[in-house]
C-alpha cells in the first residue's frame, strides 16, 4: 500500500484543484517586470546586510565567520541555480510546497510547506527588532516594541492594496537600500585596515567555530528563495524568473562579503556583536560619533529593513494561500480581496509575528527562521532530482547548469548546515521538530474536513465567476 495513502495524507481532487488555479475567481494578477522581480529578490534579503550577521562574529571571529560565508555563499550560488530551473518550471505561489508535493507527494509537500512558512513568518519578526533597534538609536525615546508592532500594521496595511503597488514600493526602497550599501562601503573603505580585521579573534580556528557562524553567515541571503511565491505574479514567468534570480544572487554576494570583511576593519569589531544596528556603529567608529553620516544612516538604514519587512510580508501571504488553495491550510486563507491580494492570509501570517515579536531574541529568531530555510532547501534540492526522473519532459525554459553536480552540491552543502545548526543550537532544532510534528498532527486530524471545503469553495469561486 502506498505510504502517503496509509497515512491519509493523498488528496484525489487534483483536477478541482488545478481548476481553482486557472478560473477567474481564485487567481493572483500578472504584474512583475523583471527589475521589479531583481528588486523583490534583493528586497527579501537585504535586511541580512544590515543586522543579524554579526552575531557570526561572537562564535566564529572575523576570519572563521568570513570561511563560514564563503562555504555559505557556495551553497546558496549553487543553489539558486538549481532553484531557478524549478521556479521557471513550475512557476506557481506554493514555490517549494508545489515541488515537493509533485516530487514526494503530499506528505512532502506538507513538510515543505511547513519550514517555507517556518522561514517567512518568523523572518519579519527579527526585522522588526532591527526596525526597532535603528528607530531607538536614532531617537533614544522611540521604544523598539511598540515599533515593531506598528511596522506590522503599516506593511500589511501595504500589501493589501496589491501586488503592482507593492511591486513598484519595492523598487523604490530596493534601490535606495543598495545605493545606501554603496554609499557604507565607500564611506569606510579608507578606514579598513586587515590588522583590525584579524585582530581580537579569541576562538580558536578551527571547524567547530566556523560551523558555529554558519547560521548567521545563511542570514546574509536567506529568503532569496521566497521569489518562488509571486511565480504566479510575474509577466512571462520561463524568462522573467531566471534573469531576477541570477541578478538578484550576484548581488547580494557583492554586498554581503563587502559589508562583512570591511566592518570588520574599521576598528574593535567586538564592539558590534550584539548589537542590531551594526551599520552606523561601524561608521561611528570610522568616522567619529558625532559624525553626521552616522545619524543620516541610520535613518537611511530603514529603507533596507523596510525593503525585506515589505518582500517578506508578500512572500508568507501567498505561501498561505497556496497552500490553503491546496486544501493544507483552512479556505478562508484563500480569500482574495478586490485588489486580488490573499488579505486574510497577511492578516493570519502577520498575527504569528506579533507572537514572535515577545517570544524570544533576535538571534534566536534568526536562527528558527534559518532553520526552516535549509530544510525546505533539502526539500527543493532534493526535489529536483526526484522531478529529472519523474517527470523528463517537463519543459524547463532554465536547466541548470553541470547538472547533476551543482544540484547535488547545493543538497550536500545544505545538509551539511542543518547539521551545524541543529547541533549548535539543540533546544531551537527540538522546537522547530515539536512544532512540525504538531502541525502533522493537527494535518492529520482535520484532512478530510480541509478537502471537502477546498472543493467547496471552488464551486462557489466558479459560480461567481
């Protein structure tokens, strides 16, 4: 018998379900460009280069955690490529849900979807400390809580009003955050010394502190993936969703390894480790605390938190929605409003962050997040190489290249991370597996109920149509 049918966990009402995709009344709207695509990618991320990394420097030092990017970037290059050719294929809102359900079936599906949602509802959370934390050092009467909160509302308030207006919101603070970067980078260049930079390093290098930063080093570009949830959004997916990625990874590597390596060289970089606005803390040291660059910033500094808090707000609503169109999640979830746009879906996702936002630090948010990500990368990986076989004439407008080792590259350097995180930080690996299991659980327990209400509500989007 097969497995997932022992379990319960196989759907029958495929053909209802790829109905609700392509009717009227249960689409997503056709608006991203491929600059606005590039400005989405880079958008979800960059809020990595400004805050979160530099944790990596308590447990590795600069130069282990500057060998933990570098085996990071690897892995993600690696990886985007081969994520390219199933997002260019597959181009639906479900991203890595929708691969490995039609690679393993519903029950991969479901443990896919669950680190993807994993990933970007807890994403925004560790954002919103930052987007606190810059507010405060700009204004010390600012509290960082309350202006956590706030950011919530204003962005889902955003999202609501579409996906075009949220496309084109996300360039303009896209390019602003870069050209911010630039501006960093160049401000402190003349300050960089190599000495500084390798100087105070108090652990040893040696494997286990390098791999100890690695969950840090994955903050630099993680959420890269969530481009994969607006597939459904894009003009001319085949070729548009190739070009944004593959710009998009260039990008960030530039970005990260310059903001990582020259920070480090400014002066005592211990004075930045625990801190969530190492940024203008680093120009306050290279150019003095009364600097004016310093306080232009940090003000500036909020674009490139506005950026990620905006992309990855659109990423977790329709990774919801598609998965509730699948009948995995309830269908109220699937509920678009008249700017097509999965309100009730932001709503939920957003409700889990204000949960998060008084659960626990930002380091360890950032570290639950980065755990949901490189297990729905194994899941994407692993998920390729099943479809190559399964599936050999799926037209795929993106091969990835000297396949199969760079996919299997991306799979064993992947693994290789999940290990280190889970076996630097126990107690948050046991919380992400309870959870998962719970929500199997809970899967299990309503399945049928979700499946009959999927089909439901087709009917009555078909019947307005």
């Amino acid at each position: 018998m097969d497995f997932r049918r022992a379990i319960g966990l196989e759907f029958t009402y495929s053909q209802s379900k790829q109905q609700m995709k392509e009717e009227p009344g249960g689409t997503l709207r056709k608006e991203i460009n491929t600059v606005q695509l590039w400005a989405i990618a880079v958008g979800l991320v960059i809020s990595g280069e400004y805050f979160g990394w530099n944790y990596g420097w308590a447990v590795s030092g600069t130069i282990g955690f500057l060998l933990a990017t570098l085996l990071v970037t690897l892995m993600y290059v690696s990886f985007i490529f081969s994520y390219t050719e199933l997002t260019s294929a597959i181009p639906q809102a479900g991203g890595p849900f929708s691969y490995a359900k039609r690679a393993f079936g519903s029950l991969g599906g479901f443990l896919a979807g669950f680190a993807t949602l994993v990933d970007f509802l807890l994403a925004p959370p560790a954002i919103a400390y930052a987007l606190g934390g810059y507010a405060h050092f700009l204004h010390p009467e600012v509290p960082v809580v309350p202006t956590a909160i706030v950011s919530y509302a204003i962005f889902i308030g955003v999202n609501l009003l579409g996906i075009k207006e949220g496309a084109k919101f996300s360039l303009v603070v896209t390019l602003l955050s870069v050209g911010e970067i630039l501006l960093f980078m160049g401000l402190i260049v003349p300050h960089f010394e190599w000495r500084s930079f390798a100087a105070h390093n108090p652990q040893p290098l040696n494997a286990g502190h390098i791999f100890a930063g690695v969950p840090y080093a994955i903050w630099f570009f993680v959420a890269i993936e969530g481009v994969a949830m607006v597939a459904e959004e894009v003009k001319n997916p085949q070729k548009t969703i190739a070009r944004g990625y593959l710009l998009s990874i260039g990008t960030l590597v530039l970005l990260a390894i310059g903001i990582m390596v020259l920070s480090g060289g400014v002066g005592d970089w211990r004075q930045l480790i625990d801190i969530d606005h190492p940024l203008p803390e680093t120009l306050a040291m290279a150019l003095g605390h009364n600097s004016v660059w310093s306080k232009i910033f940090t003000g500036l500094g909020l674009f490139g938190l506005i950026a990620s808090f905006h992309c990855n707000t659109i990423s977790y609503s329709r990774q919801i929605y598609a998965m509730a169109r699948e009948g995995f999640l309830p269908q109220f979830l699937t509920r678009l409003n008249k700017h097509q746009t999965p309100h009730w879906a932001l709503i939920a996702g957003g409700s889990v962050g204000f949960i998060a936002i008084f659960s626990g630090k930002t380091d360890q948010i950032i570290t639950l997040s980065v755990l949901g990500a490189v297990v729905m990368y194994m899941f994407s990986m692993a998920s390729l190489l099943v479809l190559r076989i399964k599936e050999p004439n799926l037209h795929r407008p993106f091969c990835v290249p000297m396949y199969p080792y760079l996919p299997w590259t991306a799979l064993i350097l992947t693994v290789l991370c999940a290990v280190a995180i889970v076996y630097y930080n126990l107690l948050i690996s046991l919380i992400f597996i309870g959870l998962m299991l719970l929500s199997l659980i809970w899967f299990a327990l309503v399945r049928n109920r979700l499946t009959v209400l999927a089909v439901d509500e087709h009917a009555k989007q078909t019947t307005q149509a």
